[in-house]
C-alpha cells in the first residue's frame, strides 16, 4: 500500500523562460491530498491551472497549458521532475507565464525537490493500470502503451546529424534512474532553425547556457552530458507529457521519433477509452501464486496528517 506524497517544505528557484527571455520566480508550496499539480499565477491573484492534458493549449517545442486564456508554458521539464519523485499533490507558484528554463534540464527541479524533502498524506496513491495496448502512428513517428507492471520507456530518435545519430533509451523509471539517467539531459536546438523559431516568437531566451547547440557538423558548446543526450532528452520531455494524466502509471510506453503533440494525443486517447486502463491502489499489479510462495514481505508506515 502506498500514500500519496506532497513536499515537506517550500521551495524556491527564479530564470529567465527559453521561448519569452520573461524572469519568473517560482515557488513550490505543500498542497493537500488530491489537490494534484496545481500552477498558481501570483501575478493574477493566484489563478489555477491544473497540470492535466483537458488544459493543453499548445505543444509547439513545448508544452504550455492555459485555462480561462491564463498560460502557463514550457511546464514539462518540472512535471518530470515532480512525476519521477513520486509528488502528487504540490502547488506551482509562478509569477511569469513560462518557467525558467535554468541550465534546460530537470537536474535543477530534483536539486530543490531534494531540499524540499517528502511527506506523506492520509490518502492512498492511486494508479493508472493499462490492461489493453494503444498505438498509432503519424508519418514515420510513432507511440504506443503497452501493460507492464512497473512504469518503463522505450525512446527512439534520430536527427540524421554527425553528432546525433539514431539514440535509443529505455529503462523502468523512478525516482533514483530519472535523477542519474535522464535529468541532467539538456533540450537543443539547431543553429539553421534559430532564425525561423525567432520569427515565430520562439527561444527568445536561449543561449549556450540553456541548450545544446549544434551547426551542420559540430556541437558548439560540448562537451555532452551523455553520450547519447539527444535521446535522454526527449525521454525527459516524454516523461513530463505523460504526467499530465495526473496519476502515475503502470505501462510501458514505446516513442518513435515522437514528439510533444504525440505524447499529449497519447494521453488524451487513453483517458478518453476506460476500456484500455484501470484505475488501482495497488503499486504492482497482483502477484501470481508462485512469487506469492516464494516471497513474504511486511512492513510498516507513519504516515502524516493531510
């Protein structure tokens, strides 16, 4: 049996946003149980916008959501972070439109997560079980859900580039594979597009500190994190969309070339079909009665007020 999880204590970090070049602040406050991942715009009197795909507006290089034409924008980076270390219930205090953008990883969001600490609430965390699979395909990029006990990804990406060849990530994700395999994977970009992005309003705020930058044959500000960071990175981003779900979950996903407008399709697909998924308190699902004989484990929790 698990519980649902907020932070311990505030936190706090403040950038400049990669598409607007807007400093923000932002504060992540304890929030009770079911409250979910709420961002909060203290700018205009504190108005909600919950992190689930229903408050998509756009998945242009990024993930932005609004409500009421509030936006909250490039929210993805946090919402891996909060996803992998198992945060249910947390509010998102912002005083800008998009999120600092910092080193354009999530290793920033686990170092404060870190020193928020956890605590744990009266009310039983509750899963998304896939039980049927779910795939489609558009062009030559692709995603499907598959069952799986635990929560595992499968990413594919290939930018037909000297320094960005085809990378293929997969691993079961938690807290402690996110913080050392994934996190530290920053976002990048192409010196040829730069142009084109600027003119749609786009990476306003980029620069060599925030993102991998590539002209036609070379890195220009190496060296990598990883070897195969392109491929890490999109994982990351992967991981961010499919918190908006809302609830954790046990599936394998497998993307292909994939990007922000097919992971959100995923996620609305799945919910809108109750026939593909469970909704459980059970962290696994039931055992067989061979790993029943075989294995016997007790164990005891405190667990906090609300």
């Amino acid at each position: 049996m698990t519980y649902q999880l907020t932070i311990q204590r505030p936190v706090e970090i403040d950038g400049i946003g990669l598409h607007t070049a807007v400093r923000s602040h932002m504060r992540l406050v304890p929030a009770p149980a079911d409250a979910g991942i709420v961002f909060r715009r203290v700018d205009l009197d504190n108005f909600e916008v919950e992190a689930h795909v229903k408050n998509v507006a756009r998945v242009s290089y990024a993930t932005s959501l609004m409500k009421q034409s509030v936006l909250i924008s490039t929210t993805e980076h946090l919402l891996a972070a909060l996803y992998c270390c198992g945060i249910d219930n947390v509010y998102v205090d912002i005083d800008a439109l998009e999120l600092p953008i910092l080193d354009g990883s999530s290793k920033p969001f686990i170092d404060i997560l870190a020193e928020a600490g956890t605590r744990r609430l009266r009310r039983q965390r509750r899963y998304i079980r896939v039980v049927k699979p779910l795939e489609f395909v558009d062009g030559d990029r692709r995603i499907g859900i598959y069952p799986s006990d635990d929560f595992r990804i499968h990413c594919f990406v290939d930018y037909h580039h000297p320094a960005a060849g085809p990378q293929e990530v997969e691993l079961t994700v938690n807290r402690e594979s996110f913080s050392s395999e994934l996190a530290p994977a920053r976002t990048f970009t192409f010196v040829k597009e730069l142009v084109a992005l600027q003119k749609m309003g786009l990476i306003r705020g980029g620069s060599l500190g925030n993102a991998i930058v590539m002209d036609d044959s070379t890195i220009l500000n190496g060296p990598l994190r990883f070897a195969d960071e392109f491929g890490r990175h999109k994982a990351l981003d992967l991981i961010g969309d499919l918190a908006l779900i809302g609830r954790p979950l046990q599936a394998r996903i497998v993307a292909h070339k994939a990007g922000h407008a097919l992971h959100t399709q995923l996620v609305t697909r799945l919910l809108a079909d109750r026939s593909l998924w469970i909704e459980t308190t059970e962290e696994r699902a039931p055992a067989s009665a061979a790993e029943l004989n075989s294995t016997s484990v007790s164990a005891a929790s405190h667990i906090e007020a609300d």
